[in-house]
C-alpha cells in the first residue's frame, strides 16, 4: 500500500533536487547497480503506508547497518552481467536484432553469470544474514532459485579461467534462454540487497536513526532532534505531535527558520514512511494515508490563476482527501499569503479551525498573521510555536530553535532599512 502524495510535495522537499542541490535522493543514492538506483528512485515515488512493510523494510536495513557489511558483489562483474543478460532482453523484443554479442562477449558475460550466482550463494548462506528475521523471504528466494538444479553445474565451475566453446555455448543457453527469467528475477533480489545497503551505509555515516514505527491512526508524531539532512551545520529541534495536539500553529519573523523547520519534519515523516532512517536523535510516528506539504507554491501560469487561487485549489485539494476519510500529514507554510492581510488572516482561522476538527490528521500551518494564531488560542487541540529573532542592537539574529507560544516579531523595516535601500532611492548610493 503505497502513501499519497503528489508532484508539489515531492518538489517542496527537494526529493529529486533543487537548483542549488542534488535532493534527497542523491544523498541516500550509494548504490552500484543501475538497476539498485531506478528500485531506489520507485521507493522514493512511492513511500508506504502499511505499517509492516515499513517496519519490514526498516529492520532489514538497520541490520545491515549494524552488520556494517559491503555490497558482495564486484562492479564489473556486475556490469558485464547485466549487458549480456539485456541481450536476451532486446533479442526478445527485436527478433532482427542488429548487433548480436560476439564469442568473446559472450564467453565474458557466462562467466560474469556464474561469478554472480557463487557471490549469490555465498552471501546468502553467511550466518549472519541468515539471522536477519526480516530479510528471510528474500533470502529464500534467492536460495530457491539458486537450488535450481539447472544451475548446479554452474555452480560447480571452479576458477574465472575460460571454458570451453561446448560448455559456453551451453551455458549462453540456459543463461539467456531457458532459465532466463530465474536469472533477471536474482539480478531483481540483487538490485534490492543493493539499496539497502546503500541506505545502511548512509545511516552508518550520518548517525541517522531508525524511527519506531505506530499503528495508523494514533495521530502521534514525535521528533527529537530533528534537523534537515542536507544541512552542513544544522540546528536540532523537538516536536510532539498528539490526538490532544494534532495542530501546529507556527509562527516567526521571515528569515527565522520556519520554512527550513518544515521541510526537516516533512523530509523526517516522508523518509520514514519509506523505512529508511532520517535525520533526528529519535522519531516515533503513526503511519498515514499520505502526506501533502505547500512550502513553495508557484503561480499556475497555465490556467492564469494567480498564488492565491493556488492556494486556495492546494487547501481544496488536501479537503477532498480529508472528506474521503484519509489520515494525513499537512503542512502549510505561510498559509493564504497571496491575499490581503484581512482576508487572509479570517481564511487562515476558518481552515484551521475545519483542520482542527479532522482528529485522525497532523496539521502544520505556519503564519506571518499573529491575530490569526490569537485567534486560534481558544482551541485546546492546537499547540502554538515559534522561531524567535534576538535583535542584536539594530542588527536581527536568529536561533533557530523551537519555542512554545505565538510571537510578532517583525523586523522587515529594519532589514530594508540595514540595506540601506531607502537611502539609494533617495540619494543615489547606500548609505555609507
């Protein structure tokens, strides 16, 4: 069962790459094959929603991470395997195919095969994988397929030396043709033992943390540390989310951190959805039917709508997925900022107030609009946050760092005014 979410939410946290960064993908992307890159880039399209495919998923790869084991396989061997088992591929779909494999192709891509089912075999039967409780479906079916008895032959050639042009012959047979689909569907297990340990060595490296995983429903969401993973010097915070505090009202001067704040939480339930670690001291989270985040709306230009009638389609959007019954992660940052400060800050109450009522939900909604969050106060159910600014003389500094309540700081004047912009429209130059 796979998580709702859509192409906004996907771009809203950098999945696959921003203008200045190469996304979340790419920094959990250690994999060798190309075939363990495009089942990494499926996991990333399609997180999960059922709480033991997560849990399954997350204690395969946190075992790998504590066996800290490389991936068994040699580059090249790998390589030539899967371009001459591709052959069969185009053969199949071409029968006039144009460039069929010479001998010596072929002689190289046999051997790469056998080489491939002996690291197969010999990673499968090492005890400790056979520990792993969670990978034992995948491990039986490789052993399944290995114990095949059309391949023991193969698995009885000694040495990487050549063969003779009977054996190969052969083997170029039972390899491409008769048990091909035994052969594509190992090469299948061995693109997936390829992400997990490319996830584990991630979580190795970074001090990622497994997150513990909650019955959907629970409506719990608990973060401690939490930080943006693609931070060089990132500053941690804690959140708990609950059936009693399902609504976050969040608010900070701009500048203050709160769209790097949601981005770090939605990037945490996003990647722990998918069973891989995040970036946090620890996490505890209920599974959720999907996840909808508005960071970074732009105009729709095509239908000549303007940003607040983005906005206004992305909240209609996210409240037809609630009117279905959809327990959800929401997050808005700076809601109805496209319209007047009047009409935003009543829009702004009446959404969270109808948010508010979805119990089975998580809300984040972030706001310049203090009277909206004083507004809200009278709600027992929405917990009230912000990213504070110390002014530091004439000069604004930023923590970064949660604290409970609404504030109004506001500083724009003094940042135009430190820029000295006033100045140079009036005199030419900015001020000395």
């Amino acid at each position: 069962m796979a998580l709702h979410t859509d192409e906004q939410t996907i771009s809203d946290l950098g999945i696959f790459g921003r203008r200045n960064s190469g996304g979340i993908f790419e920094l959990y992307n250690q994999t060798h094959t190309r075939g363990g890159e495009t089942i990494l880039k499926e996991m990333f399209l399609r997180p999960l929603a059922d709480r033991d495919a997560i849990t399954q998923r997350s204690s395969i790869i946190g075992h790998f991470a504590r066996l800290n084991k490389p991936f068994p396989f040699p580059a090249a061997v790998i390589d030539t395997a899967e371009k001459y088992i591709k052959e069969a591929e185009e053969q199949a779909k071409n029968a006039r195919h144009q460039h069929p494999p010479g001998e010596k192709e072929i002689q190289q891509g046999v051997l790469s095969v056998i080489e491939l089912l002996h690291h197969s075999r010999e990673f499968i039967e090492a005890q400790a994988v056979k520990d792993i409780a969670a990978y034992a479906a995948e491990r039986e079916a490789m052993a399944s397929l290995l114990a095949h008895p059309a391949f023991e032959p193969a698995l009885r050639e000694k040495g990487k030396g050549k063969l003779p042009y009977t054996a190969v012959a052969a083997y170029d047979n039972l390899f491409r043709v008769r048990e091909y689909p035994k052969i594509e569907q190992l090469l299948k297990h061995i693109y997936h033992l390829d992400v997990y340990l490319s996830v584990a060595k991630v979580a190795i490296e970074r001090k990622f943390i497994f997150p513990q995983t909650l019955e959907k429903g629970q409506c719990v969401l608990k973060l401690e540390g939490v930080y943006h993973p693609e931070l060089k010097e990132p500053v941690s915070n804690t959140m708990l989310m609950n059936p009693g505090r399902h609504v976050i009202f969040l608010t900070g001067a701009n500048m203050a951190g709160k769209s790097t704040f949601l981005r770090s939480v939605s990037t945490a339930v996003y990647l722990a959805h998918m069973g891989f670690p995040v970036a946090a001291a620890a996490m505890e989270f209920s599974v959720m039917d999907g996840i909808y985040t508005t960071i970074n709306l732009p105009d729709n230009l095509g239908i000549g709508a303007s940003h607040f009638y983005a906005e206004v389609l992305r909240v209609k959007k996210v409240a037809t997925e609630l009117s279905q019954g959809k327990s959800l992660f929401v997050v808005f940052d700076e809601l109805f900022r496209g319209t007047n400060v009047k009409d935003a800050q009543e829009a702004t109450v009446a959404i969270t107030h109808a948010f508010a009522r979805k119990k089975t939900s998580m809300f984040i909604i972030s706001s310049h609009i203090v009277e909206a969050g004083e507004a809200l106060k009278q709600r027992n159910d929405i917990g009230f946050l912000y990213l504070p600014t110390r002014m530091n003389g004439h000069k604004p500094e930023y923590t970064y760092t949660l604290e409970q309540g609404i504030t109004d700081d506001r500083h724009g004047m003094i940042i135009i005014r430190n820029e000295g912009i006033l100045d140079t429209l009036k005199n030419g130059r900015k001020a000395g």
